[in-house]
C-alpha cells in the first residue's frame, strides 16, 4: 500500500434528488468514508483518534462536479494524502462510477485539534509513523 | 395557545429522491424541528433543556404517507401534545401542503433522560408548569 | 436463503448527532439500503423496477429505537419479508451493533405504484416467482 | 435591492454530528436554500425554472469553514451574486451566526442545462433581465 487508498461506496436512494442526480452536497459524507478508510488502512481509526482527544474538524472543502451520480451506482472513490501533515491534513479524492467514468474530484483540509483546550496541535506520532512507514513500502 | 402549534417548513431541493417526492426518512428532521418550535413556544428551548444535563431521545417514531411532498412545498406542521408528560413526551404531528392537502401523520414519543446518569428521568417541574399553563388559557 | 435476508452497513460521521448517537431519521436510509439489499438478493434491483415503470413509495414506517447507535458501529440489519406481497410490501427489520446488542426494531409498508398513472398496481410477476422460489428453498 | 441577498435558517439537531458541530456537509443544504431565496427576491423559483424545462445542477463547490456552527443557531447568509451569468452562474457566500460571527465563506459554480437535450445553454432572458433591474436599483 502507498498513502492512497480506494473504496467502494453504492448510492442510496435517500442520496438523490429530483434531478435524478446523487445531491451534491452528499459527496461530504462519501469524502468522509473514504477517508475514515483511509486511516482504518494505516492502522488506525477515527474513532480511536476521538477517544485520544484529538478532534479533526473539516477547514476547507472543494469539489468540481464532472459528471452526474446516479442511485444504485457503486461508486469508487480514491483517496490521496497529499503531503506528510503537520497541524493540518490534506487528501485530494477522485469518484468514479461502476464504467470507470470520473465523476467528481476533491480535495479536503481538516485540522488537529485537541478536544479539551480546543487549540490547534500536531498530528500524533503514531499516525506519522504509520504514513511513514507505508510511504516505504 | 392550547397545547397545539403550527409551523411552517419550506421544502429543500437537497430532501428529494429521486421520485420527485420528498424523501421518506426526512420528514424526521421536520417534526423534530415542529416539536422544537412547540417547545420554544412553551417558552423553553431544548438547546436550554440539554444545558441543563436532560436529554430527549427519541424512542418510538411513526409515520403515515397519506401523499407526496415536493420541492419549494410550504409545509404546515400541527404539533400536539397528547398527554401530560411523566417520564416521556408524547407528540402527533399533522403535515399540510400549502393547498391546505394532507401529507403526512405522525407520532413520536421521547423519553426524558438524565444526560450525566444516562437514566430515565422525570420531565424537569419548569416544563410541567408551562404545560399546565397554556392548557388552561 | 429463506426471505429473509442480512445486510452490514457501517455508520458514518454526518450520520450522529450531537447526542453521540445516530439521528433518529436516518435509519430511515439503512432501512432502504436494507430492502434494496433484499430485492438484489432475490435476484433483482429496485433501479430495474423502476426501469419498468415500478415505483415502491414507502406508505408508513414505525421504527421503536431500543438503544443509540455509535459512529463507526458495524451494524447488521435483519430484514425480513412479513408476507406474500399484493399491491403493497411489508418487511421487518431488526437492527443490531457488532456486539451483537439490539439497537432498533422496524417495520416499512410500500406500495407498488404504476409510474405512468400514478395508480396503485399488484406486485410484478417476476418478483412474486422469485419469492415463491426462495421461500421454498 | 442589490443582487445580494439575506437570508435566515435555523440549526435542526440532526444537522449537529457528535463534534457537537454542524457537519461540514450539511452547509451544501444551507447554501441551496440561500441562492434559493436569492431567486425568488428576483421574482423567480428554481421550481418555475425546472418546468421550464431549465436544470441547474452545481459544477463547483468551495467552502471554508472559520468557526463551528451549533444546533440551534439562527444562521445568517448573505448570497451574493458574482457576476452576470451567461452559461454559468457564480455565487458567493457568507454565514454568519446570531452573535454575527462568520462561521463560512463558500462559492458555488451552477449550469444551466436543458432538461431536453442534457446539453449547456445561455441563462434564460427573463431572469437576466430581473438581474439588470436589480443591479440598477
């Protein structure tokens, strides 16, 4: 594995709207799996992160919408570190649908942040070491 | 006021499917903001009830789809509470559309929970004596 | 397989609320996806139904939450046909987490609608041999 | 009037996740229901718009969160207009919540589609004659 990953993700109905598209504000929740897989693949999980008080709140989001989403589709999403993070983590994403069509392209920042004082920290060690070592491999 | 409120909802693109009819599963976010609203106009908020370590979960929902909702709708929501509450609060909801059609009937019943115990809880006396005021004007 | 039927799906961040629980309403989706799950496993998708002029709008749902659901909960969802479906189809659902604990019991009635006349039609034939062919095996 | 735009939401609980935060998605919802707005104090809706045969479907999404928007705010948001549309229409945004903090900036990048053909067209006349109207006032 390198610091990109890929999952799979099947539209639900609840996830359209009339224009018979997936609602572009529901790629949010498909950006956050994918990621939330991401980090499950380096070994660790979110949850774990929470419970070591260490929040990650999203700072910045954008999104170009190339091509339409449809219910049912079995969505793949590719998930890329960017760079090694420091107080800040970023992940660039590509969507494609089941006929390897690009859909959507992403990119997010989220922040460190320690969930008593409330102040912006580093990224914990475990979770560099973990990049590190599969940038390696 | 009796124990009976109206409020209004605008229907959001983003809570359609792909039928062109609102999406089953959010109909929830509307009643819970008609109990809110019914709430507030007890004079009381529920951000205020949580502050003060009661929470509200809710523990039985149900709903019938007498017809569709659509988008940009004006729904008119009738909140009801059904009886003096003890240990759980228990609300009807009747949805109109803006020609006056019904849409929707339903009920929910939340239990009142002590937020640092995580047991049932009775429902705080300042709620209790609201109830008994707007019954009798 | 009888007609009953197990589907997993794992709980998303959007989807709590700031209880720590999962929002009320959206089960409302992991009840979809489980009866879509259903209907594939039968040997058909619910897209195919509604290629061919099949809508399957939901016409009451009751659902009795039991205990919370938690973000990243791998939740396992039993759905169960109740009976041979006419014009409408009921299923139950049970929800359970990874620890094997009961979250939510539920129950959703759809009715089989012609797309063009919007009138209530019966079940397709093909659909009701699928289930004659599974309850059998 | 100028082609800015004020409009009020109220924070519904089951926008909160367990950050206690409104989820960073969510604000996709908010957005719509501003330009929305935006439409209809220029004398149009989006509704009238689709039946005219004119889809407007989000190609371009960014936002930037500043600070965390919590249940029960009672947003603010400006939606202002960025340029003439032609085939595009560009608008930005700022939410404020009631303290008149600036939780958000986010712009938005929609098409217009003909419902028809599924291929890009110029903006109707009608509503950039409203445009110039506005802008004039």
């Amino acid at each position: 594995m390198s610091c990109k990953t890929v999952c799979k993700i099947r539209v639900r109905y609840g996830e359209t709207d009339q224009m018979g598209y997936v609602y572009y504000g529901n790629y949010a929740l498909y950006l956050e799996q994918a990621r939330t897989d991401w980090l499950r693949k380096m070994g660790h999980t979110y949850k774990s992160l929470e419970s070591e008080n260490v929040l990650l709140p999203v700072t910045q989001l954008s999104i170009n919408y190339h091509a339409p989403g449809h219910y049912d589709d079995l969505l793949e999403i590719e998930t890329t570190l960017i760079q090694k993070p420091a107080v800040k983590i970023e992940f660039s994403y590509t969507i494609y649908n089941q006929e390897n069509k690009r859909l959507v392209t992403a990119q997010t920042t989220l922040a460190f942040v320690d969930k008593k004082t409330g102040k912006i920290r580093q990224a914990p060690d475990y979770l560099l070491e973990s990049i590190d070592k599969n940038m390696k491999s």
